[in-house]
C-alpha cells in the first residue's frame, strides 16, 4: 500500500467503549457496544526508539504482549513504514476476563488511533479487519464481532471470514440490563472458545440458520419480542458455556420471568446481559432481585446501546 499522510499529527487519544458479542445465536457474528466501560488509548510518533506500549493498570500486559502490539505492527506492513516509532499510552477502563470485550475495545482503539495519526484513511472494513489481529493474539484465533461494535457502535453483523462485510443497526428503543461479574479476570476468551465442540448435527444447523434468519429480520424491523426470543436460543454455545456460570440457568429463568424479552451469556462470560422495553430495565432488576440473590457475585446495571463508537478525542 505504502504510505500516503493526508495529515501530519504527533499525538492522537482514541476512546472505544465496551461490548457485547454473540448475543445469544449470533455466535462470532454480532457485537453490541454498551457505554458501560472504556478504553482509551493515546498514540504518539516518536523520532527515536521503537515500539513501546505501556497500560495504566496492573496486572495488563505490556509491550509485545499487549494486545495493540500485533494491530500496530498488522498496520506497518499494511502501509509499508517499516521505521514507524510510536509510544502507546493505554489507560484500561474496561475490565478484563468477564466477557465485555476488553481486548477488541483495546484494540478497536489502537486502529482508529493509527489510522488518525498518519492520516493513512483506511476503510472502516480495513479498521476492523486491524483489530481483529489484536483478537486474534489473545484467542488464538481473529474474531470481529467486540471489535465492530466499538469501533462503529450500534448492533453490527460481521462477515466471519471477511471483516470487510458488515451491517449496522441504530437499536434505539432498547434497554440493556447488565450482569456484570465480580470475579475479575478468570475467564479468557481462548480457554472458553477450546471447550466448544467443533461440529454440531444437521438438525441443529438447520434450526440454528433459523434462529439467526429470525434475530436478523427482528432486527431490522425493530421487533424487540422477536428478537428477544432468538437472544434467548444460544444453542451448543450457551450449553457449554453455562457450565461455568453460577447459577446460571436460574439466573436466566428469574430474568425472564421479571419481564426481560431475552437473556443470554455476555461474550465468553461470566457475565450476562438481558434485553427489555426503553423503561422497564430497573423494574426488570427489582424482579431479579426479589427472585434470586446474586449480588455477592454479581453487580446488575441498566444501560443502553452505544450509537457513537470509537471516538477521536484529541
């Protein structure tokens, strides 16, 4: 490709908010972003030194091994700037481990950061296909879902095998009610991608593709039953990944049973995510609450669908 600058900056700062893949049916293809937690990721071209990547938060990788390192160098081959020095500020809002997209936030970030520092522009396609490597690193495998959602904001599907393919939806009369796990950091993306089994039978293909056809079409009609009902069918995924998850079955009963349209894993997990009405999301969390005592484990939220992004802040 080479590079072309279109502008000429020292020092960029990038925010990309949390999010929510797999909602349910859509495994690896969906990805919500939530405005609960944040990223915020500042880029500066040195002209001495290398690369260097440092994390506001203990216990976060640093350098090689954080996930902006594989995104940055993805991006120098990309554009062919074999010299590219930059120093990488990482201030880590969004816990790790508990299934909000932690490393595809860093990530989306650290692209769009890039992408404004050296002017390069770069589709949003080739943003998203960037941050996926960083994915790619911590899961052992790339996966775009968490890192189309933060980078776009909305509902986004993505193309699996193509990143450059995607839809996205503005859901505005939704409510999320959040689960949010207090054991910080034990699940990991590529342990809980290992224990899924790596076939399914024909007939749970076929009622899965119909699960899908139903969430897609739901989606873009604004049926929010509808599209609770197919959150809700997490198939082999939610099965697998519910062993896990304390209490998790009961969990999700008292959820719906409170009113939430659909319940489902959030990501890899722990945590978990409900979907309701604009307006029933703390009535939703009292109903759960006189049903089931969970908070020693688990803090419940109510927030809503980010529409924003990743944003340049600077």
């Amino acid at each position: 490709m080479g590079l072309r600058r279109s502008k000429t900056l020292k020092r960029v700062t990038v925010e990309a908010v949390s999010s929510i893949a797999n909602l349910g049916c859509m495994f690896d293809l969906v990805g919500m972003a939530i405005p609960v937690f944040r990223d915020r990721v500042t880029i500066s071209e040195k002209s001495r030194e290398g690369l260097k990547i440092r994390v506001n938060r203990p216990g976060i990788p640093e350098g090689k091994l954080n996930v902006a390192y594989p995104v940055i160098e993805s991006f120098r081959k990309l554009i062919e700037y074999n010299d590219m020095k930059v120093e990488v500020y990482i201030d880590k809002g969004v816990p790790s481990g508990v299934g909000l997209g932690s490393s595809g936030a860093t990530a989306a970030a650290t692209a769009v950061a890039l992408n404004e520092l050296f002017g390069t522009g770069l589709s949003i396609g080739d943003l998203i296909a960037l941050a996926g490597e960083g994915e790619r690193a911590v899961a052992g495998e790339a996966h775009y879902d968490n890192v189309s959602a933060s980078i776009l904001g909305g509902i986004v599907i993505v193309n699996p095998k193509n990143p450059r393919e995607f839809f996205r939806t503005e859901p505005r009369s939704l409510e999320v009610v959040l689960f949010l796990s207090k054991g910080r950091g034990v699940t990991k993306t590529r342990s809980m991608r290992q224990v899924l089994p790596r076939g399914i039978d024909l007939s749970s293909t076929v009622y899965w593709n119909w699960t899908v056809s139903k969430f897609t079409r739901a989606l873009i009609e604004n049926d929010l039953k509808s599209l609770g009902e197919a959150i809700s069918e997490g198939g082999i995924v939610e099965e697998v990944r519910a062993k896990y998850i304390k209490r998790y079955w009961e969990i999700k009963r008292a959820a719906l049973e409170s009113g939430a349209l659909g319940f489902n894993i959030s990501g890899a997990g722990p945590s978990m995510f409900a979907i309701c009405k604009p307006g029933q999301g703390y009535r939703i969390l009292l109903g759960i609450k006189r049903r089931i005592n969970i908070e020693e484990y688990l803090e419940l939220l109510v927030t809503s669908v980010d529409l924003h992004g990743a944003r340049v802040l600077s």
